[in-house]
C-alpha cells in the first residue's frame, strides 16, 4: 500500500495481516486514513472485503483447532502476552504518534494510552493463569466439576477514539482464555492496531491466532459480525451500530458483549469544591475533543450555584487552546476525527439553537488560521437545555456540553436518568450521605464522587441501558471470553 507521512510519523503496516501473514486485500482497493489535524492522507490503508474476513476467520478457526493455543498451559498464554506487553512498551514512542498523528489527539494521551494498553496487556497476562473451575461433591460416588472453556473465534471490533486500548480491551482477555481473533480496527484511526498485530507476531504468537482486518464497517465489519463461524462478538462503538451487532448475532446466536455510547451526567450540588469541579468538568468535555464515549455531556447543577458554575465552565471553555497536538507548542485541545463527525457536531449545535437552547459559547467550526482540510471545532456550552431537546438526549461526541439548573436531589436524580444512556457519572458534594445515595440512584455502570474519569483499570467498565452489556477491564471481563462445561462423574464403586 502506498503511504504519505509527516516527518514525525511512518505507518509501516497497512495491509491484512491473516494467518500470519502480511498481504494486500483480496478487494484490492485502499481508504485514505487522513491526519485530522493537518487534512492530509497519513496512509493508504487496505479496504478489506468479505473475502478477505472469510479468510482471516477460517485461519483464526484452523489456528483454534490446531495452533496449540487453545488448550495451552494458561502460564505459557500468559508468557506470550507479556512478551507482547514488553514490546508495546519498547515500541511505545512510535505507537504515541501514530495514535496522536491518527486521531488529532494530545502525544501526552497518547502516551499515556500506550502505557495503559502495555498495563492492560500485563494485567491479563497475569490473570491468564488464575481462572479456575470448581468441584463439587454430589454424594456418594458422584464427583461434579467445571470447565472453563474458550468459546473459539472471536471478532473484535473497535471504534477509533482510543484506538490501541480499546483493541487491547478486546484482545488481551480474548487471548488469555484461549480464543483466536479476528480484530477489525475503525477505518479513521487503524494504524495502532495494525502495529500491534505486528509485535504480536513477533512476540511469538502463533500464526492465525490474531489476524487484523482493516476496512470498512459496512463491509469488513458487517461480513465479521455476520459470519457463522464467529462464535463470539466483543463491539465498542455506537449504540446504532451496536444494534447490527447484536442483530447479526441473534441469527445463530452467538455471544456479544457490546460497549456502546453515552450522555453521562455530574450532579453538583452548592457544597462542591467548584475549582476541582470546573477542572474536572473541562476534562470531561474537552479530553479527546470530546470524543469520548463518557463525556460528561451534562452538567446538572444546583440552582444556588448555577450562574458561578456556568460562568467558571465558559472561562475554561474560552482558555482551551486548539491546534496540531505534534506540531503546535502548548496546545489542550485537537481536531475532530473527520469533517463528517464536524457537520455531525455542528448539527447538534444548530439543532439546539433551533429548539430555544442558550449558546454560551462556542457553537462553530475553526477555519480561519487553521490548516485547510483540518477539522477543529471550538468548545461549545449551552444554558438550560430542556430533557426534551435532542443537545440532552442524544451523544454528541464532540466538545459540547450543556448546563441544566435543578431545584433538588430528587430532581437531580430524575435528570441525571432520563436519558436512554447510562454509561457513567460524576456526584459533587462534601456531604457523604448525598454521595452514596445519589450514586446508588443513578442509572449507570459507573460513577465517581468528586472527580471524573476517576475509572481504575481493576475495576469494571461498561454500561446500563443503552451504553451495553458485559464489562470492560478488571477480572469481570475474563467471564465474556469463555463457556463453563459441568461434568459430573459417577463412580463405580462409589468412593
Ligand atoms: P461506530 O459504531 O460507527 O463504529 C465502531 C466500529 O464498528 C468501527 O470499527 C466501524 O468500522 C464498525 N462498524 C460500523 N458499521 C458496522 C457494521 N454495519 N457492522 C459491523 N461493524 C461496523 O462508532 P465510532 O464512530 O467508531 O465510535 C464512536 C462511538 O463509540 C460512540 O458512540 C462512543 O460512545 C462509542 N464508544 C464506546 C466506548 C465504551 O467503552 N462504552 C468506548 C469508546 C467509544
């Protein structure tokens, strides 16, 4: 595949790796994967089609039935994903600007991203070796036991706002209990996950056990989620997409663990600490230009603080400084991934306009003193959004907040889950009573007390409602990747 790279950045891996090997696409077409913070094309990446997903599964299926891999001593699965880890770790730089250069995000995430998929890599590693059945004595002469099973081939599918960690999530607990895979990375951002298709290779895993399919979701990702030799689907994306997903898998019923979008609230009520408040919320609206599947989108705050509140968030809206994250010095906030997610953002913006929302600031795109083709789009709030307007309802995934005033908890509480969502929250008060009883009142998978993005990788991760089934991180993850087989023994004669 022919690529055309900024001087920081060199894509190497472009093309399908499948049963070990490096190839170019049975479809023989390429997509341009552009650097959203510059318009320009960083790779041409290979377009893979149906036939190229029905050789990556048939070799993740031959790799399941005779690699070895499946009924490995769980210690040596785990050696390979530390070798993996180590590698993440040795190739850690390059992988940063790959992912900073794909996405348009901050090197610093990058890197702290890159760490977090070499831990995450470690941690599952580690947890290979520790999964065990149980027994049971069913009376005399009967001797009852668990297996714990690999379900087979795995598609991992991922969106593109955290590239390398999100694949990770799906890879690493996949490959530890025993599965082969096929990942097929977002056709925005695919260049991290290629790489480590890579160093899995070369970190000794065998050839077929993970393959990567690079293409289009209509294309690759619909033939993946619809083929049946796919036992199991792990997703993260769009609750739309997520609803193909599981459609797909209803026809031969096959498992899905589905990790998908977010309205996610803070409720701050007039005792909060409103300097970390506002750091925090800014976090949580402008990290990753906001495209983060737990931006914390609204912010639902006690009337008697409302207009500090609202004035401190649009003082930290106005400071963030947007520009090239490689290229620009002291930039807090990149592009968007693509002009399309900007008209996506924008139409959100007007939308709210037009149905009475309050624009406090921000509200269009930055063109002007920007690199032509580039797809910035300024910090936007908006005051008092009513729960019936599309700006309270529905995932923007892109820098835009809005401010809703409440009189009290109860109210708080009827905000913060009237929305089809539940991903996660944030609770802001001093009061430890409040803290708990709101956190328990809330509809979602998460929420942290004065603080956001306070998730810890040993804790699950994953969402109610609408934002998915299953879990993300932490041991509970293990559970997804696997089926338990009773077996019961009679003896004869009975011990
Ligand atoms: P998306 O749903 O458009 O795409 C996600 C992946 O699905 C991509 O690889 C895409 O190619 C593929 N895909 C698209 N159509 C498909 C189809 N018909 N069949 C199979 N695969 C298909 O989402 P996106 O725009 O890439 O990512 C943004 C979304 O992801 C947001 O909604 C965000 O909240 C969500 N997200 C959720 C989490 C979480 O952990 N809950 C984390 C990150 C992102």
């Amino acid at each position: 595949m022919s690529t055309t790279v900024p001087s920081t950045v060199v894509p190497r891996y472009t093309g399908t790796l499948v049963d070990g090997e490096w190839g170019e696409p049975r479809t023989r077409r390429t997509f341009d994967d552009l650097e959203p913070a510059t318009g320009r094309r960083l790779a041409a990446v290979a377009a893979a089609g149906p036939e190229d997903v029905d050789l990556a599964v048939a070799a993740a299926t031959r790799a399941f039935r005779t690699s070895g891999w499946a009924r490995a001593n769980p210690t040596e699965r785990g050696q390979v994903l530390f070798r993996l880890a180590q590698l993440v770790r040795e190739r850690a730089e390059e992988l940063a600007l790959l992912e900073a250069a794909d996405v348009g995000k901050l090197l610093a995430d990058a890197r702290a991203e890159v760490e977090l998929s070499a831990s995450l890599l470690e941690y599952y590693a580690g947890a290979a070796n520790k999964v065990l059945g149980e027994t049971y004595q069913a009376g005399p002469g009967k001797l009852a036991y668990t297996l714990i099973e690999p379900l087979g081939v795995v598609a991992a599918i991922v969106p593109w706002n955290y590239p390398l960690p999100l694949a990770v999530l799906k890879v690493a607990p996949a490959l530890a209990m025993g599965n082969t895979v096929v990942l097929k990375p977002a056709e925005e951002a695919p260049l991290s996950a290629l790489l480590l298709g890579q160093l899995a290779l070369e970190a000794g895993l065998a050839p077929g056990v993970l393959n990567v399919v690079p293409g289009l979701g209509e294309e690759a990702g619909q033939a993946l989620i619809d083929h049946r030799d796919v036992a199991m689907i792990a997703f993260t994306g769009s609750t739309e997409v997520g609803r193909k997903v599981m459609h797909a898998a209803a026809e031969r019923i096959a498992k899905v663990e589905l990790e998908l979008g977010g309205k996610s609230p803070h409720v701050v009520f007039p005792d909060a600490d409103l300097g970390e408040l506002t750091r925090h919320v800014a976090l949580g609206l402008f990290k990753n230009a906001g495209q983060d599947c737990c931006a914390g989108s609204r912010v639902l705050v006690h009337g008697d603080i409302f207009a500090e509140v609202a004035e401190r968030l649009k003082e930290a809206a106005e400071a963030q400084k947007l520009g090239d994250p490689l290229r620009d010095e002291g930039v807090t906030m990149g592009p968007l991934i693509s002009q399309r997610q900007r008209e996506r953002v924008h139409s959100y913006t007007t939308g709210a306009l037009a149905d009475g929302g309050s624009l406090l600031t921000g509200g269009r795109a930055l063109v002007e003193g920007f690199p032509e083709g580039s797809t910035f789009y300024a910090p936007t709030l908006f005051s008092g959004a009513r729960p019936d307007m599309r700006i309270f309802q529905e995932e923007v995934f892109g820098p835009v907040g809005v401010i809703v005033p409440f009189q009290d908890e109860e109210e708080a509480v009827q905000l913060a889950n009237q929305v089809p969502y539940g991903l996660a929250a944030a609770v802001w008060t001093n009061d430890l009573s409040t803290a708990h009883r709101v956190a328990a009142n809330i509809q979602a998978g998460m929420v942290w007390v004065n603080e956001y993005y306070a998730h810890v990788m040993e804790m699950p991760f994953g969402g109610f409602k609408q934002s998915g089934t299953g879990k993300d991180y932490s041991l509970h993850a293990l559970s997804s990747y696997c089926q338990i087989k009773e077996v019961t023994v009679r003896l004869s004669p009975p011990a």
